[in-house]
C-alpha cells in the first residue's frame, strides 16, 4: 500500500516538534497508516485473528468501529473453538486474547459461540499454574518467561489474584538473568516482565518486586543507543511501554523518549512496519499508551472516525526484477550431524522464505523445511529432521552473517551476495 505512506518530514523539524514526548499532529498520518495496515490485515481473513492487532486498534486514539467489531467476532469465536476442540492456545496467547477482548469493553470470563463457553481468566489462571509448575521441575517455563510475563501482567490488570509463588518464579527469573535468546537479554521479555510489575506495584504494593523492576529496568535502558532503538526496532515499542509506565524509576539522562519515537516514525516511512505484528507492537507507544490503560478505555466515547482506504483492484504493472544471489548455509549447532550451504538466485526484493523455497527446490531432501505460522508470520520449525521445540528450548536462529535477523522469513528482504545462515540452536 506505498500510497498510503506519509511524506517524509526533515529529522530537525521532527524533533523539534515533539511536545511532552509524544508525537505532534503532523505526524497523525504515519499511525494512521499503522492502523490502517492492521484494518486490512483483519479484513484480508488469512489465518486466525491477531488478538495483538486487537489491543493495539483498541489502544488508539482514531477507530474504524465496523472493523474493529468484526476482530472482536473473530477472535471470541477462535477462543471458544480452540479451548473446546482441542485445538490449544498456549498461555501466552490465552493473555492476549483476553486483553484485545478486555480493551474491546466485553467481558472475558464469559465468551459464547454457538453455544458453547469459556472463561479466558479461569483458563489462563490454569496455564500459568502449569507454567510454574514446569518451572519447579525444569527450572524453565513450558513455554517461555515472555508468556510468563504476560500472563502475570494480564491477570494483574484484569484484577485477579495472581499467585505468590507466580510473582516469585518471574522475580528469580529477573534475579537469575533469565531472560535471555541467544545469549542476548530479551527486551520483549523484560519489556513485559516491568509492565507485570510496575501493575502489581500500583495495586498490590510490589509483592516485593522492587528489587526485580529495577534490575530489569536497568537491562533495558542497557540495551539503548545514541539513536534511540532499544534492543531492535521491533523491540522499541514494548520497552517504550516499559520505560513510560516506570517513569519516575528511570534516572536522568538514561533515556531519551523522543528520540525513540523518532526512530520508529523513521522506520515506518522506510517501510519497515509493514507486517500487522510488527505494527501492533509500536501503536500503543505512538499513542502514549501501554498495555496497563486496557481497563481503563471508555468504549462508548470512541468515534468512528478512521478513514479505511479502498484497497486498489487493479494490478500493478509487472516489473521484471533484478535476480540476486543469496548463498543459504544450515548447520546443526547442537550435535553437528550436518552442514551444508547452497546458493539460489531470486529476484531482488524477495524474501527469505523464497530463498529457502528454491534451496528446496535444487534439493528437496538437504534443504527440506516446515514452518509454524505466528502472530508475525510464517516461522522455521523444522529443518531435515530437527524440529524446534519449546520442551526442548531449541529453535531455528536465523542470521546474516553473524548477526541475528530482527525479521522472520516471511517479511526479511536478503541483498545481493548475502550469506544467510539458518541454526539449530537452544535458548
């Protein structure tokens, strides 16, 4: 949708706009371009329904109600269909679920559909229970401490009882640096874990917390950079929840808000938002919101007053690109029963997924692969015969050289002579 993207505006004059850290009014165009991204994404009906992209259309401050109501539909009937069919939400996803319906002013503990019901609280009080308890046995969660965290965090905005023995599993998390991915501090994980705790804070008096809040805030303004990213560009968004709802902890000089917001405004006009997730993620940052204001949000106020753009039917004229070359490496980083590279040709600005369809292609039992679709898109679960697995704690680590992608191979764009690498490793 290049035609929706706002004009870019000079950096000083951008800067200099901003009041009170958040963005100024000339820059409405640029989150409404995020909105409007997401409005598409819910009618386009591929896959289930994002309950992300629904806290975030709920967090803003514009609204196409039609489209919105019509997310809320998708995402009770995906909730009762996959708790009362066998089709299982992990716990994580049970916590978002319950806070896009929450946001949405509709009662989660009791969601209907054809019959049948569920109660999200109850059931994510149960997953979180089974979290811990594979923590006491393992010392890891059963999924991983982001979902954890959520699952903390939801239920203390929801005001329900959250266990001590919850709270101290995510502290000693905190405590024991726990919250690493490929040996690097998780700022999506910290980032939430200090949203947990800034709630539990403010409505139960910490639960002796403090100490946990202030180490993991401190990890995250670690991560910051003279430009204004925290960890990566995907990650800016959660940790500016983080930071904001923590304000009065963070000390001076440490972080430097606009020139976060700066940074995601430039990334939206490179084009670098372009996938619903990724846009969910920044929104409520955008708007100087956090996860904390679901609550809060007075549905009747809301005005319908987004403009949603017709989507063209007419097809653009095809242009030949340019094919590049993409050398693409597998390697066993765990037991080394393998190691093997292949370079493909494919045309210039495609993505990574197709790198890996043409490895396939050349030689369909080396470089045979399945993925997992996710809230952000397709994601690389197995290759050959190593399967990512949460009980396991492996995964596929996907890097550019030696750098990890901050993009899943459905929206990383590789360039000509690259040398992409696709490792089985364990977090």
């Amino acid at each position: 949708m290049p035609s929706l993207m706002p004009s870019l505006l000079l950096p000083g004059l951008l800067l200099a706009s901003f009041v009170h850290g958040y963005p100024p009014e000339s820059e409405r165009e640029s989150i409404n371009f995020l909105l409007t991204l997401m409005l598409h994404s819910v009618n386009a009906s591929q896959g289930p329904p994002n309950p992300s992209v629904g806290i975030a259309l709920r967090l803003a401050r514009d609204h196409h109600l039609p489209t919105e109501e019509l997310l809320l539909e998708q995402l009770k009937m995906a909730a009762v269909k996959k708790l009362k069919h066998g089709d299982d939400l992990s716990s994580g996803l049970v916590a978002l679920y319950t806070l896009a319906i929450a946001a949405s002013c509709n009662d989660p503990t009791d969601i209907s559909y054809e019959g049948d019901k569920v109660n999200l609280l109850e059931t994510l009080q149960e997953k979180l229970t089974k979290e811990i308890e594979h923590i006491r046995s393992t010392t890891f969660p059963l999924t991983n401490y982001y979902q954890v965290s959520l699952d903390v965090l939801t239920l203390c905005v929801m005001n329900r009882n959250v266990s001590q023995c919850s709270v101290q599993a995510l502290t000693d998390a905190v405590l024991n640096d726990k919250f690493t991915h490929a040996s690097e501090f998780s700022v999506d994980t910290g980032a939430v874990a200090a949203l947990g705790f800034r709630c539990l804070k403010d409505k139960l008096n910490g639960m002796g917390t403090e100490k946990a809040l202030h180490k993991v805030l401190d990890q995250i303004l670690n991560r910051t950079t003279d430009d204004g990213l925290i960890g990566n560009l995907y990650s800016t968004g959660l940790a500016m929840q983080a930071l904001s709802a923590n304000s009065e902890l963070v000390p001076p000089g440490r972080w430097n808000k606009t020139k976060s917001l700066y940074r995601i405004l430039e990334g939206i006009r490179e084009g670098s938002f372009s996938n619903p997730q990724a846009a969910s993620q920044v929104v409520p940052s955008l708007e100087g919101r956090t996860y904390l204001d679901v609550i809060k949000l007075n549905c009747t106020a809301d005005g319908n007053n987004l403009t949603f753009p017709v989507v063209s039917t007419t097809s653009p004229p095809t242009i030949q690109a340019v094919p590049i070359r993409v050398e693409y490496n597998i390697v066993d980083g765990l037991s080394h029963t393998f190691n093997d590279s292949v370079t493909v040709s494919v045309p210039g600005g495609s993505v990574l997924i197709r790198v890996l369809e043409k490895a396939r292609d050349l030689y369909p039992n080396r470089f045979s692969y399945t993925v997992t679709q996710t809230l952000w898109g397709p994601s690389l679960t197995t290759v050959r015969t190593l399967t990512a697995s949460s009980q396991n704690r492996t995964y596929w680590q996907l890097l550019s050289g030696s750098q990890p992608l901050d993009q899943g191979i459905g929206d990383y764009k590789p360039k000509d002579g690259e040398r992409i690498f696709a490792n089985y490793s364990r977090y």
